[in-house]
C-alpha cells in the first residue's frame, strides 16, 4: 500500500510525491556516501572521531527527516 503523500491536497500545482522521491533519494545518497567514507577509513584502520560523528549524524538526522517527509507531505 503506498503512503498518501501529495494526494488529498488541492491546487494547481500538487509536489508531493516530488518532494518525497527527491528527499528519500539524497537520503539514500547521503547513506551511500558516508558508508564508502567509513568504509575506506575502516580499511586503513584510522576510524577517528570525525567519523563517528558524521555516521551519529547520518542516524540522528535522517530517522527524524524520513519521518517528516513521510508523515509531513501527506497533507
């Protein structure tokens, strides 16, 4: 079953589902390239604290942005 998202709304120009692709997809980019940076400092065996920062950010941003994008652009 699909989310509702951009459907129900009225206008002469409805984005939702716009909104929702493009928002899931630099989700899933931001994922891609954060893995191939933890990936490729793993490798080299010099994961810093730099890198444990970006991947918390990665996991505590995009959990709260999905829920908005899925829940926000119903409406």
């Amino acid at each position: 079953m699909a989310p509702a998202v951009g459907l129900g709304t009225t206008g002469p120009v409805e984005r939702g589902w716009t909104l929702y692709i493009l928002s899931v997809v630099m989700v899933v980019v931001a994922g891609l390239f954060v893995g191939l940076r933890i990936g490729t400092t793993a490798a080299r065996r010099r994961l810093g604290m730099d890198d444990w920062t970006i991947l918390a950010a990665l996991v505590g941003l995009d959990e709260p942005c999905l829920l908005v994008i899925c829940v926000g652009y119903q409406n």
